[in-house]
C-alpha cells in the first residue's frame, strides 16, 4: 500500500512540472506571473495544512467510526469487482454527485459562502483549485471517500482516486490555452473551467462539470463561447487571508474597518505579503542590473 502512494505521488509531482512547463508556453492569459497573489496562502495553507488536517478528521473521525458502527464494508459489496471498474464506478458516481452539488452552491446563499473563496482568486492557474473553504473539503470528501470504504473497494482505489481529483483539478485549473476540440464535450478541461472562474455575470450559473463536461452538455448549463473571459474572481471584495477567508464565510466585515481597529492583526497581515516576498527573492535569481541608458534614448523613446 505504501508502494502504491509513492508511486501516486511521483506521477503527481511529475504531472505539476509538466503543466507549469505547458503554462508556461500556452498561457490561456499571457504575462501571469508564477508567484501570483495568494500562491503560498494556495500552496501551504490550502494544500499542506488544510488537506492533512482534513484528511485526518474525515479518514480517521468520521469514515472509519462509521464503518466500525455499522460494519458495511464487510458486506463487501464492490470487492469483487475488478479494480479498474472500482475505480470507474466511483469517478463516474463521484462527479455525478459533484455536478449537482456544485451546481446547489452556486444558488444556495448559505452553501455559496463554502464555496465563494473558490472563486476569489483573480489569476486561476494550475495551484487555484486547490483553495476550497474546509467546510466545501469536508463535504465532498467525505461523501466521495465512504462508499469506497463502506462498499469494501480494494484499499489502492483510495490513493488511485485521489491522484486523478489532484490530476484532474490542477488541469482544469491550469492557464493551458487548450483546444480539445468535440473532447470538450465528453472531457472538462481548462476551456470550460476558466470560464467558470470569469468574473462575467453570463458564466455565474454554468459549467458546474469537474471531471466529464457531459454533465454540463446534458443539463444544459455548458458555456462556451468563441472568445476567452476578460475578468477573473468574485465581483466583491474578499479577504485574501486563509483565516479571515473563513471567518468572511460565517460573517461578513470590513477588512479595513477591521485593521484600524486591531494593530495586532493590521501587523499580521503585513507581515504575510512580506514574508512572500522574502520566499520569492530567496527562490528566485536576482537579475543582473540592467545597463544604464543614455539620456538622449530616453528622450526619443519618450518621444515615440
Ligand atoms: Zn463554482
Ligand atoms: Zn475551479
């Protein structure tokens, strides 16, 4: 078992290099920039500490309690099933489910504040699917991993399956300027998906597909028109803190009421964007000094 998570992760690892290289010669946006805002809240609150915390409370203390209560895995309804058809039964299912609810969050006042920092980011590429409200993680995780516990699924459909949600969702996600083609209508990709994420009020209720676009095409919810969206995130304004992102879902506030009130959290967060920038000169090379230019260039490039 242990084997089988090492190789998820090698492929997933693997999978991010190639589709930062893929971003990096198709941009579906040219000119965004790697380290975009919000990239370490994205990629150490949402993606570490988020999904090992959540991982551990929907594993450990609801999955398994349940399972030791009423026993249903050892009915073994889908053991015998070869794995791949496990795997298949469990996707397909997974994304029909995922489909509705989705679709639910986008028209339910209460379930949208779940799912609204979802859609904060203004610059989506392949990290931005990652920042889901933990209530929304809670949810569906632990509707899309019990019946693969409690039906009695070979243990390697757990790891099979979480690779592909990451695989998947970083695609979606991705700034690939992808043209799949009539695989748009069977297969959801970045298409269709960063769409979702526009700020463009025609989009606001379509494309609620994650894995398979047919749920969209079948429903009647598919956008996808000829062009490419000009404004990405929520129309509002939006904490861009982890923490104050969840609090904003249970209440909403004035940032900057807020940080007038309390010197303890204004220097909070100004010590985060300052730490960021630490990181980014440290990872990134420090470029040599350009040539001074001479004035008489300055004045006719002014000119043109
Ligand atoms: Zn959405
Ligand atoms: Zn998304």
């Amino acid at each position: 078992m242990q084997h089988v998570e090492l190789i998820t992760t090698a492929i997933l690892l693997g999978w991010v290099a190639v589709v930062i290289m893929l971003e990096r010669f198709f941009p579906y946006r040219k000119g965004l920039p790697f380290f975009r805002e919000g990239f370490w809240t994205d990629l150490v609150l949402y993606t570490f500490v988020q999904s090992f915390l959540l991982k551990i409370i929907i594993f450990d203390y609801l999955i398994l309690p349940l399972d030791q209560r009423f026993e249903f895995s050892k009915l073994h309804l889908v053991t015998g099933w070869p794995v791949w058809v496990q795997v298949l039964f469990f996707l397909i299912t997974h994304d029909f489910y995922i489909y509705w609810f989705h679709r639910w969050q986008h028209h339910n006042p209460v379930l949208w504040r779940t799912h609204e920092a979802h859609h904060s980011g203004k610059q989506v590429d392949w990290l931005a699917g990652s920042r889901s409200h933990a209530v929304e993680i809670l949810i569906n995780q632990t509707i899309e991993f019990a019946p693969i516990i409690l039906l009695g699924a070979d243990p390697v459909v757990v790891p099979i399956k979480a690779l592909i949600d990451a695989v998947w969702g970083i695609y979606i996600h991705a700034n690939i300027d992808v043209r799949s083609g009539r695989l748009q209508y069977f297969f959801n990709g970045p298409e269709m998906h960063l769409w979702h994420h526009a700020d463009h009020k025609e989009v606001f209720h379509a494309n609620f597909s994650t894995k398979f676009a047919f749920w969209d095409w079948l429903f009647g919810t598919a956008y996808l028109p000829g062009h490419k969206p000009l404004k990405w995130g929520l129309y509002y304004d939006f904490p861009k803190d982890y923490f104050l992102q969840h609090v904003f879902s249970v209440k909403r506030f004035d940032e900057r009421g807020l940080r007038r009130r309390y010197p303890a959290l204004r220097r909070y967060l100004l010590a985060l964007p300052l730490l960021g920038r630490r990181v980014r000169s440290f990872v990134k090379p420090r470029r040599a000094a350009a040539p001074p230019v001479p004035a008489a260039a300055n004045s006719s490039k002014a000119a043109v």
